[in-house]
C-alpha cells in the first residue's frame, strides 16, 4: 500500500485506535480484575438510573429601573418595609453605570404588590415579569454545583434551560441518589448567619445578625464536642471586616463584659440573657453563652488579631448542613420546587435501558449489513461499507469517553442515526463510482468519487444546518440527539468517507 496515497485509511486506523484505547478500562487508567469488561464510558441517568429535577427560580423582576437621585439600601429598606416576611437577602438592587438598572425580589408575591412596593420608592421602572436577571440564574448554577461538590453526590449536573415562550429552567441530574436525597440538598437556600440576642432598656430581648457568609475567609471541618464546648462545631476564620464588626458589635450589645458571659441558660429570664444563635435558613439551629475567654478577647480588643470563631449546632447532621452551605455559599433565590418537576429511574430499569440500547444498535447494524450485501451481492463492497460505518461510532465513543460525557438514551439515538447517514452516504459513493460499469484507471474513480463527495458534503451541511437549532437550544434529550448526529455527520465527511474511497479504490486494485 502507498501510504501517501492511502494516508486517510491510516488516519481512519489511528483514530480508531485511540478511541479503543479511551474506552477500554486502560484509558481510564485503572485496571480490573473482574470477569466482566467495565468500559471506560460514563452514563446519565437513563443508563445509570438517579434523579432529574426541573424547577424554575421564585422571583419577579423589574427591568429598566432608574435608581438615579436614590440610595440602594434606602431603597432596599423601603420596599421590605412592605414585605414583613421578607429579608435583606430577598431583594437585589442591580443598578447600572449609568443609574438604570434591574430590581429583584425573590419571593412568590403578586406581581401588583411588587409593582406598589416600587411605587412607594419613588422608583420609575419598565416592565415586570416573572424570573429572575440572567446574572442570577448563573449564580445558582455556581452555587448548586458547588453544593453538590462539597456533598459528595458525584457526578451532578446542573444547567439551565429555556423554552421556547422564554420560562427559564434549572435543571438538575444526579446519577445513583434518590430524588429525597436531591430535594432535601436544594430545596432551601442555605443562609447562614450568626445572631445575637441582648436585652434593651424597654425590659425586652432584641435580636441582632451580626455575622453572615460573606464575613468569612475559610470554613474548617466539622469538629464533634470537647470539654470547653459541649456541641459539634464548624470553625470559621472571619474576614478582616467580619472581625471588626464583630467585635464592635459584641462590645456595643454587652457581650464583652464577663458579667454576661455563660448567660445564655433557662434560669435566667429569657428578656436578661445575653445568647449568640446560629441560624440556618431563618431558623435558629443552636443558642449558646459566650465563654469567658471570647468576652474576655473582645473587651480587650484583640479579636481581631485572631479572627477565629465557632459555629455551633444542636447534632452532627446540622454542623455538617452548615459546614456544606458555609462553603457553597446560599443560593441567591429559592428554586420553586412545586412549580417543577422531579423524576427518578431506579438502578435497575437503567440496566435494563443499557441492555436495550445495546440490543437495538446491534439489530441496526445486522440489518444495515443484510440490506447492504443484498444490494451489492459483493463482500469486497459491502464489508468495508459496514466497517466504515461502525468506525464513526467506535470513534464517537471515543470522542465521549475522552471529554466525559454522560450517555444517555438521546445520544444512543444519535449513534443510530449515525449509523443510517453513513451508510446512506456510502452507498451514494459506491453507486456513482461503479455506476457505468468497471472502473478502468484511477484518474475515473477519483472523478467519479469527487462528483459523490460533492453530493454527500451537500447533504451533511443540510443536516447540520437544519440539527443545528436542536444543538443550540436547550431542549433537553433533543440537544443530545442533535449534537451526537453532527459529530457524526462531521466525522464521516472529514475522515470516514474520504477513508472509505481509499479502501475502495485499493480493493479494485486502482492503486
């Protein structure tokens, strides 16, 4: 063989067996010692089996805000001075260069009240609809992934989706858990705050945050109780301005006076004690003293040398909730899990689908081979024609093996459809070039093979273009569908087909 005249085959045998090689249990770089051959492919959950959770993010927004002649906080104040329920963290002011900006509240309230709430500040505004700014639903993402990250739930996914009225999705998939498993991780936010509680002149306790996630640097491990304190634990180190309000406010509400240290207990009045609550998601998840020793740190100012502080809790279950949402951060919205949906394929329908899929695609290619061999009633034709067209899946699995992707019943579809353009499109170049009988010279077959070529490269730019929309938009299985056909389309008219009109031509011995 000339190998400079049959360098597309030899391209075709590398690519090949690199792709071999990324699907082999070697590619992974372990080795199994099981009876069974362990590929070295990932699956999503429809082969896998796991959880898939679709839900919008609660919210309303108002576009085109002037906030020109206004301050944010005071704005802020006023709107939630219409909302009791609500907190600090479920309004964002997102104010541009130029004092025109977007306004979120992330709460399901009637779209009139929000639209009142922005009238009693003075604001003028655009529109207001439903969702949150695009800015949002990417810090979600951001947050959940890091979420699922920090939990351990292996191989999560998080994107987002739109359909075609303009609903933005988040939508979730974790391979091999359970759909409590995946609600109970998303279904709150994950604020974290410190509080604390004093009492006032009026005979009354008040309560104060003094602490919330973005004063903290860095977030230790879970510690279980010691002598000096009685509770699981999550030792933090405070930001160099965390540290300083902290301590300035510790000294302006009492707590560094050692005469209100250790007096956060039920024999004293609940309006006389001095508490510091850990609170989680706006509930209070532990209430204890001040020690002598943190007192004494912050009556002497020296706080803020050290900056380290202890997030307690009632059990191990919430300190390692806390740990999680203090290293995640909260989500900036909730998600409204009632206005989505959650599905879950067990483990063992999933096997049953992998068993399926691999049934399937072989009966396509028996039947492509049988149709082929009738059609030609010549192996030196229609057994590369096969071969060809099984080497753009080979190379496919190859392609997600490499990058990891996660098969799922889409993309089993596409390797299908693969199957069928190939062999489609070689069948148009073994029908034009032995067309008008034998080919005589190898000047013929390359004339006749680039008159097919300039045919099956038209079809592929058809499929590609017209799949296209399908890749690009998210519309779940569909883009999967769509992106493993034009892989597939691309890797036949770049490497495969031309690999194939070399194989022809040295089996009819026109080298």
């Amino acid at each position: 063989m000339n190998i400079r005249s049959n360098w597309r085959i030899i391209a075709l045998v590398i690519l090949l067996m690199a792709s071999v090689f990324l699907i082999s249990p070697i590619g992974s770089g372990t080795s199994s010692n099981s009876d069974s051959l362990d590929l070295n492919l990932s699956y999503g959950l429809d082969l896998s089996g796991g959880t898939r959770l679709r839900a919008p993010i609660v919210g309303w927004t108002a576009e085109d805000v002037s906030f020109v002649g206004h301050q944010e906080s005071t704005v802020e104040e006023t709107i939630l001075s219409q909302f009791p329920s609500l907190s600090r963290s479920d309004v964002d002011a997102k104010i541009g260069p130029n004092g025109i900006g977007t306004f979120e509240i992330f709460a399901n309230i009637p779209s009139a009240d929000f639209e009142t709430s922005l009238d009693s500040a003075n604001l003028s505004f655009g529109d207001i609809r439903p969702g949150v700014t695009p800015q949002t639903r990417q810090t979600t993402i951001e947050v959940l992934n890091k979420k699922f990250d920090e939990s351990g739930l292996t191989g999560a996914t998080v994107q987002q989706s739109t359909t075609p009225s303009g609903q933005n999705f988040i939508i979730i998939e974790v391979p091999n858990y359970s759909s409590s498993e995946v609600k109970k991780l998303v279904e709150k936010r994950g604020s974290v705050e410190i509080a604390v509680q004093f009492p006032i002149e009026s005979g009354e306790s008040k309560i104060a945050v003094v602490l919330t996630q973005k004063d903290i640097a860095t977030v230790g491990t879970v510690q279980d109780p010691t002598v000096a304190i009685s509770s699981p634990h999550v030792p933090v180190t405070l930001t160099e301005d965390g540290a300083y309000n902290f301590q300035t406010y510790l000294q302006q509400y009492g707590f560094s006076s050692q005469s209100n240290s250790n007096s956060c207990i039920s024999s004293i009045p609940i309006s006389s004690r001095y508490c510091i609550h850990t609170v989680l998601d706006g509930e209070i998840v532990h209430s204890a003293s001040i020690s002598s020793g943190l007192a004494n740190t912050m009556e002497k100012g020296e706080f803020v040398n050290s900056k380290n502080f202890v997030m307690t809790s009632h059990n191990r279950t919430n300190a390692d909730s806390l740990r999680l949402n203090l290293r995640a951060g909260a989500l900036p919205a909730p998600l409204d899990l009632d206005s989505g949906t959650i599905n879950f394929v067990s483990p063992s329908l999933a096997e049953n689908f992998k068993i399926y899929s691999f049934l399937i695609g072989l009966t396509a290619i028996l039947a492509v081979a049988i149709v082929v061999f009738i059609r030609y009633g010549d192996i030196k034709v229609a057994l590369p024609m096969v071969v060809t067209a099984l080497s753009e899946v080979i190379i496919l699995l190859g392609f997600s093996s490499g990058i990891g992707l996660a098969l799922d019943l889409s993309h089993i579809a596409g390797f299908i459809a693969v199957i069928g353009t190939g062999v489609d499109d070689l069948i148009i170049i073994a029908d034009e070039v032995m067309a008008e009988g034998s080919v005589s010279s190898a000047r013929i077959f390359q004339n006749r093979f680039r008159a097919a070529f300039w045919i099956i490269g038209a079809a592929a730019i058809t499929t590609i273009v017209a799949l296209s929309p399908l890749a690009v938009l998210s519309l779940g299985d569909l883009r999967g569908f769509a992106i493993v056909t034009i892989l597939g389309v691309l890797i036949g008219v770049l490497v495969t087909r031309p690999a194939y009109g070399d194989i022809l031509k040295f089996l009819l011995k026109l080298q």
